[in-house]
C-alpha cells in the first residue's frame, strides 16, 4: 500500500512538471501567433546590434550643461527605457555634453517617443485656449462630477470654442499669480493669434523659463494655450500610475484614469493651486501638463486636492493612461533634450561569440555527464536527464520573457547559464551521496531514496536561496551586462528547485522499484556491497571486506546501535534457537 502510494506521488509530481512545461510552450505559441513573438530569445546589443541614438540638451544661449544634469537625465532615461520592456540597452554621456542611447533590435515607434521626449515635465495654469480640454482632476474615488462623458483625453479639433475669457487686461498692471490674465500683454497675444502648431519644435517652446508665460500646444497639434509661469515642477512627482477608477461607493468602474503621488513640497504647491484653481469656471479651471514644451493633458480642476493624490480621469483607453503615467512618473529631466542622430550599429561582440558561449556550455554539459557517469554509474543518466529538462525549462522561461517583457540575452546572460549546469549538477550530487549515506547505514534502495531525499532537500533549498539571494543583489546593484548575468542565474536557480522536486526526485522512487536499480546492481550506483555497508536486511550483517577483526567488531557494534528494539530482539531469538539445536 505504501508502495502504491509512493508511485502516486512519484507520477503525480512529474504530471505537473508535464503541465508546466506544456503552459510555458502554449504562452509561447500564444506570443508567437498574436503577438508577433518567436521561439528563439531576442539577442542583446552585444550580440545583435541594434540603434544608437544620440540626444543633444536644449539650452538657452549662454548655458552649459553640468555633469549633475547629465547623470541625472541619464538615470532617468534608463528608467524610460526600461519601463518600455527593452532590456539590456545602453544609456552613457558622451563627451560630457550629448547623451548616447543604445537600443538592442530595432526601437518601436513607441520606445523612439519616450527617448525624443526626453525634456522636463512642469505643471503649468492655463491662461488661454482656442478649443476646450476634456479630462478632469479629482480626489480618487469621486465619480468626477461635471465632466463630459463623451468627451476624449485630446479633444475633437473640430469642437467649438472653449469660453475663454476676453485676454485684454491692462498692460501695465502686474500679475498677482500664475492665473492671473495680466500675463497676457498685447504682445503675447499677438503671438498667440500668430502661433501656428505646426512649429512648435521649431520655436524652442520647451526652454522658456519657468517664471514666465508659455505658447504651446497639445501633442496633436490640435489645441492651442496660453500657459502661465510653472507652478509644480515634473521632479515633485513620486509615483504615477494608471489603473481603473473607483466611484465613490467603492465600486470599480470600467472608466481608465491616471493616479499621481506628490512628494511633501508638491503636494503643499499642489493644493495651492487647485484651491485657486477650482474657483474658476472659464479655461482658467485647467492645469495643463507639459512635456517636451507640449501639452500631454490639461485636465479641469472639479476640486481641491489637499493630500497630494491627484486623479486624471478622462475618456482614456487603458493604453492612453499608461503612456500618460509612464510620462508623469519618468519625465521630469533638468534639460531638454532634441535627437540629434539615430543610426544603425553593429554587434560588438557578434554571433562568433555566442556560438563560443554555446560551444563552453556544451562542454561543460559533457564534462558533467562524463563525470557522473563515472561516479554514479547509471544514476548519471538521471543527471543527464535532468539537465536536459532543466534546459528546456529555462529555454522556454526566457523565450516567453523575450516575447513578453523585452529581455535579451546578452553573452553575459549566456555566462550565467553555463554556470548554472555546475549549480544544478551540484543538487544531483548532494541527493545521490544523501542515498547513498542512507545505503551505507542498511537502509534497502527505496527506503534510502526517500530517507535521502528528506535530507538532501533541506541542503539544496538553502543553497539556492543563498544564490537566488545574492543574483537579486547583483541585479539590483549592479548595471548594464551584469545585471543580465544576474538575471539568469536566477532563474536557472529557480529552475533547479523544480527539476529537483518535480523530476529527479520522482524519477528515483520510481526507479527504485525496477529491478535492476532496487537490487543494488553492481553498475547502477546503487550498489551496498560497493558502498561498504555493515547492515543489509533484518537483523543481518555482513563484515566489511579486506579489513582487521576489530574493524569488524567496531562495524558490528555499530549496525547493533542501530538496531531497533523488534530487531534486536529477534536477533536475540534467533540466537537462542541455535543454542537450543
């Protein structure tokens, strides 16, 4: 009965590596067919090649840019890239002046736009505008009372005017605050009338200064503003994010928003100016949002918000809110920036040098199985077995991130791989000496394979911890190539868990059973006589070959120690039945 169920388990356990490993290929057919996916990993910029793009910052006449902007614009375009799914791409400044930006692959049209808009992002009052915006700010959890349910994130060009209050204040009376009409001279009207969108990238628009009023437009060209001087800047912003809006009861709506997270000083400067803001009810009740020296939004203000949590609701689509989250959370740069070139580049290290990696894992995968082989006999098959499926685990692990998340496999990745044959191997060999301790103390095949197991598991779940551990220190620490080694060697540490206790382990209770493995064959490595056991059987010992009577004793006295008490006492029975004859 135990026998049957230890099977039970045995196949059960080796089912579900079935189910996983037939999921892992369904994901990545599911990727292949709907989402232009392939069943090979996408390759890094060392192996591949891939686009270099080179930005240039915007400054005004005079300025020189310093190494803190630099450095700074640099870890934020990291972030941009990375947010974007394209991993293992290289940001550096070149010069200490351009920034250089090295995208494996060929750059979508929607990674080339977060690199392009790569400016600051400021908080800005409307002043003016010829068409009205329809998204709104509310406190999270309003249902966002007197918004327009048809209307969109970038209003219909062909609206009708918003109404826009006269702009003629007297000239020489001097603003009180940023909303304040007395920004809008005749002269900035002028030029208002006069603007056309179409110029916007010409005009230098994003490096007006911050205490002055701005002439932009919506991304689309299809709103034009008058903006006054910056009340929020984009760097105040801890955290953005889109998600589904919550009405005031608590009930999860359908509607998409964005939600935004002010640090201390952004939300003080925040509620100062929709506390002003929502008093309003002309186009003076928007705040528009700045980006690049564009409008992204300029949502109304339908109440004050005081904790610094700001929701941007609107008619967006759940793609809309999270290219607007993406760029509150990561576009706060000290410079703008233009793209000054975008070329084609070459592998630097090639594909030579992947098949070099290829060819090391090969023979380290040889030298593993030769060596178990030659230590274990038959057992090495299971070795080799294991690491095959091991192999098509992560093959399969990393193929459907490749689809799914951007990875690339980079030559410092593949590094990572071919180290994970020794830290797989490592878990075989711990479990084999595990059994074999356990045959050494008289235990039968099955019985040491589980007693074995008991004890090896506990080894080989520290041990990968302790490597999983330190590859999510090494990823987050480190950059570049690093953290793509980091990477696989943790998931090659996760893989080895499962192999080991969803095959090798199951593998073994059942091969324990078959003859030629349950019987201690001479050549399965399972054999006690081999192993020098003192114990074989029930109350049965057997004198260790080629060694001193004392040793013999000494082995003897051992195997009784280990004795239980029904053993013992039926050693003694035995013992006196042979007295009596």
């Amino acid at each position: 009965m135990a026998r049957t169920t230890t099977e039970r388990k045995a196949i059960r356990s080796l089912v579900w590596l079935l189910v996983i490993i037939i999921a892992l290929i369904a994901a990545n057919g599911a990727s292949v067919l709907f989402n232009n996916g392939q069943w090979t990993p996408k390759l890094a910029l060392d192996l591949e090649g891939g686009t270099q793009i080179t930005l240039s910052p915007q400054l005004a006449t005079g300025e020189a840019v310093t190494a803190e902007q630099l450095e700074r614009a640099v870890a934020i375009i990291r972030q941009r890239v990375d947010a974007s799914g394209v991993s293992e791409a290289e940001i550096n400044t070149q010069g200490n002046q351009n920034i250089v930006v090295s995208i494996p692959g060929e750059p979508d049209d929607a990674t080339r736009e977060r690199i392009s808009s790569s400016a600051k992002l400021e908080f800005r009052p409307v002043l003016l505008a010829d068409l009205p915006s329809a998204d709104t700010i509310d406190e999270p959890g309003t249902e966002g009372e007197g918004t327009d349910p048809s209307a969109s994130p970038s209003a219909d060009p062909g609206a009708a005017p918003s109404d826009a209050p006269s702009a003629e204040p007297t000239p020489s009376v001097a603003p009180t605050d940023a909303s304040d009409l007395a920004w809008i001279t005749p002269e900035l009207q002028e030029q208002f009338d006069s603007f056309d969108c179409a110029s916007l990238s010409a005009v230098g628009a994003n490096v007006a200064p911050t205490d002055e009023p701005l002439i932009t437009c919506e991304q689309d060209g299809s709103i034009k503003y008058i903006l006054g001087p910056v009340e929020v800047e984009g760097e105040r912003i801890s955290d953005a994010r889109a998600g589904l809006i919550t009405s005031s009861t608590g009930v999860t709506t359908n509607e998409w928003g964005v939600f935004i997270e002010f640090d201390g000083e952004g939300t003080t400067q925040f509620r100062a100016v929709t506390e002003r803001l929502v008093t309003f009810t002309d186009v003076r009740n928007q705040f528009a949002i700045v980006l690049d020296g564009s409008v992204i939004s300029a949502p109304r203000t339908n109440v004050a918000i005081t904790d610094g949590r700001p929701q941007i609701s609107g008619n967006f689509t759940e793609e809309s809110a999270l290219t607007l989250a993406d760029q509150l959370k990561f576009g706060a740069l000290p410079i703008g920036f233009e793209i000054q070139s975008s070329e084609n580049i070459s592998a630097t290290l090639g594909v030579s040098q992947l098949q070099s990696g290829i060819i090391a894992g090969i023979v380290g995968l040889i030298l593993v199985a030769f060596y178990a082989f030659f230590q274990y006999r038959a057992l090495g098959g299971v070795v080799l077995a294991s690491l095959v499926v091991a192999g098509v685990i992560t093959y399969l692990i990393i193929t459907y991130l490749s689809n799914q998340q951007g990875f690339r496999l980079s030559l410092a990745g593949v590094a990572g791989l071919v180290i994970s044959i020794g830290v797989i191997a490592d878990s075989f060999i711990v479990y084999f000496e595990r059994i074999r301790d356990e045959l050494r103390d008289g235990r039968s095949v099955d019985g040491s394979v589980e007693a074995g197991w008991k004890r090896a598991w506990r080894t080989i779940l520290i041990s990968d911890v302790i490597n999983f551990l330190a590859a999510v220190v090494l990823f987050v620490l480190a950059v570049g190539n690093v953290r793509g080694f980091a990477f696989t060697l943790g998931i090659t540490t996760i893989v080895d868990l499962i192999v080991v206790a969803l095959f090798t382990h199951p593998l073994m209770q059942l091969l324990a059973r078959t003859r030629f493995f349950g019987s201690g064959h001479p050549l399965s490595g399972l054999d006690p006589q081999a192993l020098g056991a003192v114990y074989r059987g029930r109350a049965q010992f057997r004198a260790p070959v080629g060694v001193t009577s004392t040793k013999v004793a000494s082995s003897s006295r051992e195997a009784q120690r280990r004795q239980t008490i029904a053993e013992r006492k039926a050693a003694q029975s035995s013992g006196e039945g042979k007295d009596a004859r």
